[in-house]
C-alpha cells in the first residue's frame, strides 16, 4: 500500500472514529484491510500533523491539526442555536438565556467546546454567566455567540 493511500486512510478514520492510541489506528487500518505496523504510522501521525484534542467523552483522540476549530466552532454553533434565546453582554461577563431548565446543557456544551476565549460558565436555570478568558473581551465573546444564533 502507497503512503498517499495508508495516509488518506488515517485521515478518513480520525475525522470518523474516536481513536486514543497508535494501537487503535493499527487495528483500524487492519480492519480495513490496510497492514501496517505502528512504527509505520507513528510516522504517519508526525507527518499528517495530527493532533489529540478531548472529545465530549473526556478521552484524548487523534484529530487533524485544520479540523479542530471548525469542529470546536461547529459544535458550539450546534448548542447555541439549540439552547439559546439571547445574548448579552454585562461589564466583563456574557450573559446568555435559554428557556427554563436548558441553561445547564449549553454551558456543559460551552465548556466542553473548550472554546480558547471561554474561561468557564456558571449555569441557573435559564441564564449562563459566560466569562472571558484574559486577552478575550465580553464584546468580542458576546458578537461571537451572538452570531451562532443568527446564523440560525
């Protein structure tokens, strides 16, 4: 098997599956019916640039290096247009609502988008206190999720 085609694999199965280990990407190639050792695709991982990132599991996985905002500002967008009503900005917080009883899903969602501008939430009933990471102003923040709902 050609780098290109082993390479495009790989690629294929981190965007598709979860996977940990270089063990778990050997089995996956094997399963495919790619043989490959894991010196192999240890080189392969160095040189697709892949990255491990949290998935919503807590487990590490392989990712691309391009993929990981898009799949991070993806996500975030997917729970803001699910969960939330408003937006607003409050000195140096982003108060965000949401009907009653849905402020506790978007801002697990928030945290575990793990978003570079978030530093964390604080969840009610209905409302997220939203704050900014330093470097990061509630104005930017604010537009930034505020946007996530119009584009809805």
């Amino acid at each position: 098997m050609s780098n290109v085609v082993r390479q495009q694999a790989i690629l294929r199965l981190v965007r598709d599956r979860a996977l940990s280990t270089q063990t778990e990407l050997v089995e996956a190639l094997r399963e495919e019916g790619h043989d490959a050792v894991q010196t192999t695709i240890s080189r392969d991982i160095h040189e697709l640039g892949l990255v491990k990132v949290r998935a919503p599991s807590g487990r590490l996985v392989y990712a691309t290096p391009g993929g990981v905002d898009a799949d991070r500002k993806h996500a975030i967008g997917v729970a803001m247009r699910r969960y939330a009503i408003g937006v607003e900005r409050a000195g140096t917080l982003v108060v965000v609502t949401t009907p009653a009883g849905y402020a506790s899903a978007l801002a697990q969602a928030l945290d575990e988008g793990s978003h570079p501008g978030i530093a964390g939430t604080i969840a009610g009933d209905n409302t997220i206190f939203v704050a900014p990471r330093k470097g990061t102003t509630a104005a930017a923040l604010g537009d930034e999720l505020l946007a996530h709902l119009e584009r809805g």
